[in-house]
C-alpha cells in the first residue's frame, strides 16, 4: 500500500465524519457492541486515513465499521454499498494485466486504483466476512485479492451473491466489464 500523505480541508472532513456517523448509526448490525465516539477518536487522529476514506466515499463505497481488533487496538472499513461502487468499475486486476491488453485498454486497475487510494482490495474471507452483513453484489461482481498460481498464470479471482450464494469465480485479470468493479478495506 502506498504512504498516502494527503490531507481533507477541515469543511471536509467535517462533512465525511457526518456521513460515516450517519451510516454508523443505520447499520448498527455490522459492528454491534462498538461506539462512535471511541471511532471518531481514531479517524480524526490520522488525516491519511481520513483522507482514504473520502476516496472510498467519492467513488461510491460507502464505507463502514466492520469489526474491531482489540489486540491491535484497529478497526476495519469496508466498503458498504449495495453493488460494486460505481467509481470503481471497468477496471481489470493489475498493473501487469493492463499493461498485457493490446487494444481497448481500460483506464485503471483495480490493484492501481486501490493503492492511490491508499486500500487493499478485500481477499475471499473478507468478502464472504461481508455477506454475512447484508446482501452485497446482486447485480455486479468485485474483483478480490488474487495471489498466488492463479495470479502467475494470467488469471484474477472475483465474487458475486446470486441465488442467496456467495460466488468465486475466475477470469483472465486483463478482462473488464461494467458491472464488475472491486471492494476495499482500511484498517485504522
């Protein structure tokens, strides 16, 4: 991940507290037993992690408390929104997919564009961490942290929720569709 070192204007940030509050509160569900204000506390510490998570916001993830570490006193955003955020789609897996297609090039990756924002992609647990949340991805599909053989053969891993089950599938990680996009996560 990329040393992010951007800051939010102080209106700004302001602003990105009220709405993550907001979503805080409505979907008490993802982070039952957790408080606000001990949240609050963190992110304001951090103008990267603020800043992160605007991005998040911007390209339409709707982040959100997820869970609590309390051996390393972190807690986890995902990103919330009903299908894969908009911002994000029309994206292939990596640096070396894009470079690989020829013609008709998308305009970033997922890898890429996770990193300038200063996020991970989420793996397969994850994901599946996040249906248990709610119902994620009925329409579109998010690519996931891909390693290992599949990656060094050409191919990238994504997910989807059709027929109340949660998928993994497999494509060639230069491909890119406009339904599929990719999730983050930001521990802070």
């Amino acid at each position: 991940m990329k040393n992010i070192k951007k800051k939010l204007p102080a209106d700004q940030a302001k602003e990105l507290l009220s709405i993550l509050k907001a979503r805080f509160e409505k979907h008490m569900n993802r982070h039952k037993g957790l408080e606000w204000p001990k949240v609050e506390e963190k992110l304001k510490a951090s103008d990267a992690t603020l800043w992160s998570l605007n991005e998040m916001e911007n390209t339409g993830g709707q982040p959100d408390v997820v869970g609590y570490d309390k051996k390393t006193n972190t807690y986890t955003f995902f990103d919330c929104s009903a299908e894969s955020p908009k911002g994000r789609r029309s994206v292939c897996y990596d640096h070396q997919a894009l470079e690989s297609r020829k013609e008709n090039k998308p305009a970033n990756s997922a890898v890429e564009m996770a990193a300038d924002m200063g996020i991970e992609l989420l793996t397969e647990q994850q994901y599946r961490e996040l249906q248990t949340l709610g119902e994620f991805d009925l329409k579109t599909s998010s690519w996931i942290a891909t390693t290992g053989p599949v990656r060094k053969l050409g191919g990238a891993l994504f997910c989807d929720r059709r027929y109340n089950t949660v998928f993994l599938y497999h494509n060639g990680a230069e491909s890119y569709y406009a339904a599929r996009g990719f999730r983050g996560f930001l521990n802070v």
